[in-house]
C-alpha cells in the first residue's frame, strides 16, 4: 500500500471537488418504499444503464450488444474509483520492483516499441452479479457487463524486457491513477502471474478502435489481460510492479475471489473468464410472428477456447449445435446464430457454450458471497402469434 | 482520526457546493444518515445492496474502517435504517 502524504490528501480532495464525472449527490426523501433511483445518463454514454454514477459504472442492455465491435456508446464502465483525466503529453509510467533497471516510460517510449492490435472481449468479473440469489454483495449488474474493443498497444513483455526483470520476479502488478476517496480505503491493485504478463497477447494499449483511448475507458495507458476477468486490465497505468508473489492486497486477497472447488473455507483470486453465452436476439418479452426467426447472440471462454453453442428453443428439454459465424479471434467473443422456424405459443430460448477446458455453461451456480462466476445458461420467454 | 475527520468535513463541503443530482430515499428515521456514506459513493452504490443483519453490519464496518464517520450510536440507526429498507430476508 502507498504511504499517504499531505499532498496526495489535498489533491484528493481537490480531485473530488473539480472532477467533472464526480457528481455530488443531494439526496432528497422520498414518501413510501425503497425505490431504484435512475441517476442521470452520461453523455456519450446514454444508452447505458447507470449502475452508479461515483465511482461511474455503466452497463449495456444485451440487446444494444449487435455488433462484433461495440460502439464506445455502448461499451460498459467499470470504475472501482473514479479518476481525474490524465495528460497523455504529461503521462509516464514507472517499472519497479524485482527489476534490475527501474524505468519510468512516456507515451513516446511506448510508441518505439513493436505494436499490436488485437480484438479482446472484456468482462466484468461481476457480470450478472444480480441473478444470485440471495443478493449478493456489489454492483449489481445483468448481462451487460461486457463488450469488445480492438486494442493497440505494446507487449508487456517488450516492456518488462526494458526494466530487466529479475528471475525472483513471479507476478506482475498494475497500479492506476484512481485512488480511493479516503486514506484508510484500499488502493485498487491487481497482479496477474508471470506467465500471463509474459504472454504474448498480454498488453499495455494506448488505442481503442484506432484513437487514444478515451479516459472513461483507461487512457492514455491501460493495461489488456486478454482472457482474464476485466478487473486485470487496469486502466489509467501509472506503476507496473514486479513481485515476489501475488499483490497483497484487498482487490487480490478479498474482492475479485471466490471459494475454491475443493476447499470452500478458502477463496483464490480471479484469474480467467467463465465460459459464456448471451441471447441478443431475440430480447425477452419479445412478441414474434410465427415463422423463420434467426437467434443469434455472443459467446466467449476467457482462457478456453470456444468449442460450440447448443441451442434450445423448448426449455431446455432438446438442444441443437448453433452455428459459430463471424470473426473468430482468440479473446474475443464469438457470434453463433439458429435458424428457428417458430410456432405460435410461448417459447423459452436457451444458448448453452461449451469450450476447450471442458467447460459448460451451468443451469446454475452456488451462491458466492461476492457474487462471481455467473455464466448460468441465458434464457429468454418470448411469444410467438 | 483527525486526519480523516477533517477529510470527511473537506469533502462534505465539497458535496453540498457542487450538488447537482438527486436520488429519493424513504423518509423514514434515520435517513438522513445515508449523507455519511455519499460523502464518498453515490447512494446507489448502498440501496442496490440488499444484506441480512450480519451483511450490513460487516459492511458498515467496513465503511468505517475505511473512514466513514459513522460513530457507534449512528451505526446502530443506519443498521436499523438500512434492514428496514434494503433487506434481503434470505441474506446473511
């Protein structure tokens, strides 16, 4: 944990006072029950649902998710803490930690190196959070949570080499500018193994779809875990730290874990994506004429590889192998689509994905206290006429 | 403790002077107390949460940890706040 200093107090609070996407709050009572209040949309960012507005965290309705690239409007935001836009002219970054030659890298530095571009589905580890049962603690997100982007970056890899990691070295942290809004809250850090960080596909980015990376996603500098839940991929890098162990800290140790499968007194932290599928179309409650309907959607496996999606349009009680179309990239989600010759009634459709790993969607997942690993099987009622 | 108490009073100004949203909550005894915990979170972060006894004393406990400044005497109020309308009957 950083030491705290007069000085990063008072820019704390001059961040709270002046950043533009930490809206105070007045709160005004309300007569009768606990409603769900409806903050204001954010601009650029209206056809999102706001899931809080400080720290902003903001989903997609599934059925905004149709294209293989999701559109910055519809790209979700997930902050743990908010931060105050960063400079990319003033950015740097420091290497530290179990490295022979500590570095401190601007934009300019990066941009020397080999670049690489590549397609990456990111998900939030809490992504349908709000289908367990009991609640569980955190923002409670549905199916929205999640989305791809084509990065462009350098390979953590060419960046480590820079620094000279020692052979000690056996995980890789990422430390933000975000900052928690008191002194005593836990900084948001997360460390991923030395393989992950040496792996190929594993990279800082400093472009979204072909521009700087726009600061409600992580620019100037963020770092992309291809394959890991999203909370890996930091954003807004200012410290990448070369370590003995994992980080020790609240967002390894507590957040981002869950029980172990063979210990549940015990919890590990959060390394790779669940296997998963999402129906796009057609949208629940839909109401369809009887006839050809295409059931299409996504599906992804984190560290797997996608090996197929079944398809049933009875309830679960009959499946058929959907067919995968579209783009196929290694971290990326994958279309499927079903040709579904409708008959009038009601029909319950289900996406089931399966992958590499041996990995299958579930028809349902134990209640963890943090609300983790949601992939159950996606259903959606519709009525045909 | 000084420290922190005088960053909370800091960013209590802060809220009152650049207000720009509202959300309702119940007007029931002791709501007034969520504006401890929108010093530092918007209140959807608190009322999309629903916990048993035990769910929200861990994590008001937790917030406190962290700096909320919620003395013992408040706790037991927002406690009773909070279970009377965020409550899980099936939470821990």
């Amino acid at each position: 944990m950083p030491h705290e200093t007069e000085a990063a107090l008072s820019r704390r609070g001059f961040l709270i006072a002046t950043g533009s996407t930490l809206a105070a709050t007045a709160l005004r009572p309300a007569a009768g029950d606990a409603q769900t209040p409806a903050p204001p949309p954010v601009p650029g960012k209206e056809k999102l649902i706001v899931r809080s507005s400080r720290p902003l965290n903001l989903e997609a309705r599934v059925t905004d998710l149709t294209t293989y690239h999701t559109p910055e409007s519809a790209f979700f935001v997930r902050n743990n803490y908010d931060a105050a836009p960063v400079d990319p002219a003033q950015w740097s970054m420091r290497i530290e930690g179990e490295v022979d030659n500590p570095v401190v890298l601007r934009l300019d530095d990066l941009r020397k190196l080999p670049a690489l571009t590549q397609d990456v589905t990111l998900e939030c580890a809490g992504n349908g959070r709000a289908f367990h049962q009991p609640r569980a603690s955190g923002i409670q997100w549905e199916h929205g949570a999640v989305g791809t982007q084509r990065f462009t970056g350098v390979r953590l890899a060419d960046v480590l080499a820079l620094a000279k990691l020692r052979p000690a070295a056996r995980h890789v942290a990422f430390d933000g500018v975000d900052k928690p809004p008191t002194p005593q809250a836990p900084d948001f850090i997360r460390s991923v193994p030395l393989w992950k960080a040496l792996a190929p596909h594993t990279m800082l980015a400093f472009e979204m779809a072909g521009r700087p990376i726009p600061h409600l996603h992580g620019g100037p500098v963020r770092a992309i875990v291809p394959g890991f839940v999203g909370s890996a991929s930091i954003k807004w890098l200012e410290r990448v730290m070369a370590l003995t162990e994992e980080f020790n800290g609240f967002y390894m140790k507590s957040n981002y874990t869950a029980p172990r499968a063979d210990n549940d007194k015990e919890v590990y932290s959060l390394q790779s994506l669940e296997v998963k599928s999402v129906i796009v179309n057609p949208a629940e409650g839909a109401r369809l004429a009887a006839g050809k309907v295409t059931a299409w959607g996504w599906a992804w496996a984190g560290e797997g590889e996608l090996t197929g999606v079944d398809v049933s349009t009875d309830g679960g009680k009959t499946w058929t192998t959907a067919t995968l179309v579209g783009p196929s990239d290694r971290y990326a989600w994958r279309q499927w689509e079903h040709a579904w010759d409708a008959a009038a009634g009601s029909h319950t459709l289900m996406a089931r994905a399966t992958d590499s790993l041996g990995r299958m969607q579930p028809a349902s997942r134990a209640f963890n206290r943090l609300g983790y690993r949601w992939n159950v099987i996606h259903a959606v009622k519709v009525d045909v006429a | 403790m000084w420290r922190s108490l005088a960053l909370a009073a800091a960013l209590g100004t802060a809220v009152a002077a650049h207000a720009q949203q509202e959300v309702e909550v119940p007007k029931t005894p002791g709501w007034e107390l969520i504006m401890r915990c929108v010093i530092c979170h918007s209140v959807e972060i608190a009322v999309q949460q629903r916990f048993g006894p035990q769910g929200w004393s861990e994590t008001l406990d937790r917030m406190i940890k962290y700096g909320a400044p919620i003395p013992p005497e408040d706790k037991a109020q927002l406690m009773a706040y909070l279970l009377r309308h965020y409550r899980d009957p099936a939470g821990r």
